[in-house]
C-alpha cells in the first residue's frame, strides 16, 4: 500500500514537471516594477523666466502597486562645460503635481498598471554655490529678430539622480538626460517682438 502511494506520488510530481514545462509567465521582479525618467521645460513668460523639471515614475508591473508612500529624492543638475555649476534638488511629496490616487493624509499611494506619478522642481538658474548663471555664466548674443532682448549660447546640461516611491521597492534611478538651455535675458510680450524659437546648436 505504501508502495503504491509513493509511485501515485512520484507519477503525479512528474506529471506536473513536465505539464507545466514552459509554461510558466516569466518571473518580474516586484521589487523593479518602476520605471522612470526625466523630463524639462523652459518656462519662459511675463511672471516666470525657469527651468521646469520633471521626472515621471511609471508602473510598469502588470497589478496595481499600492502602500504607504515613502517619497524621498535627489535631483542634480550639472553644466556640461564647467561640471563646477551643478544645482542639487531634493524631492519630497511636495513635489507631485500628478498623481491619480495619493491620499495626502494618510500618505497611501495607488499606482495602477501603466499609470504614473510626475514631480515637479523649478529652477531660477542659481546654483548650489548661489552663482547666478544669468550674471556669471551664461554668453549672450543680440537678437535679430527682438532688440530688446538678448538668447544665450546653448548650454548643455545634464539631468540625474534618483527616487524613492515605496519604502519595499527599491529606489528609481532614471537614465542621465542631456538637455540643452538657450537662457533668454528678459520676456518680451508677442505683440511687440517674435516668439523665441527653440534652443539649437
């Protein structure tokens, strides 16, 4: 009788093994189930002349993600000519500007599947050691098209660092990001002079 059994057992493990074989969903690690990136705007306007940064943490995992949110970062913003010029930002929930489902007070965050978070960092061009860029570091030029402004030679800068979402998932670290900067000195309203165009090399 006990021979039997373990026959029955053994035949029915190696039905399963073999059944299921390839069959299995590949394995996602939840614990990277988050994919992140940067993103930039220079806001350019009668009340603001900025940087506006961005990163945006998607779910990329196939459930939704929900839990306490944990929400802690640091952006750096770093000059490509003179690595000196570097402005670091930290980031905290005050930061978001979209999220579908944080619940402010008690802190619990819902990500669904293909949904994201975006934060939100302005930058007025002074940097950690308080150099203003639009005094010390920025090279002007006329503008044709306006006299009574002057653009900037493009300045390439880079965009990195990392955040914190879910005290259980690790920390999102988006790709480094290039974004070039042609820093105009003063707004100029459309009725009198052209709208900038886009920065250019």
């Amino acid at each position: 009788m006990a021979l039997r059994y373990l026959l029955i057992s053994a035949m029915s493990f190696l039905f399963f093994a073999f059944s299921c074989d390839g069959e299995l969903p590949p394995y996602s690690d939840p614990s990277d189930v988050l994919r992140g990136h940067w993103d930039s705007f220079y806001a350019l306007s009668v009340s603001t002349n900025t940087l506006r940064i961005y990163v945006v943490v998607e779910n990329t995992f196939d459930e939704t993600l929900q839990g306490s949110a944990t929400i802690g970062g640091q952006l750096v913003v770093t000059s490509g000519r003179d690595p000196n010029i570097r402005r670091t930002f930290t980031l905290t929930e005050s930061n978001i500007i979209y999220a579908r489902s944080y619940n402010a007070a008690t802190r619990i965050l819902t990500i669904d599947p293909g949904d994201s978070v975006k934060m939100e960092t302005i930058w007025n061009f002074v940097d950690d050691n308080g150099t203003n860029l639009t005094l010390d570091f920025f090279h002007y030029q006329n503008d044709p098209a306006c006299s009574n402004r002057r653009i900037a030679l493009p300045e390439l800068f880079s965009l990195s660092g990392e955040l914190k979402v879910f005290d259980r998932l690790k920390s999102v670290r988006p790709r480094l990001k290039q974004i070039l900067v042609c820093h105009v000195n003063a707004y100029v309203a459309p009725n009198f002079c052209p709208p900038v165009g886009p920065c250019s090399q």
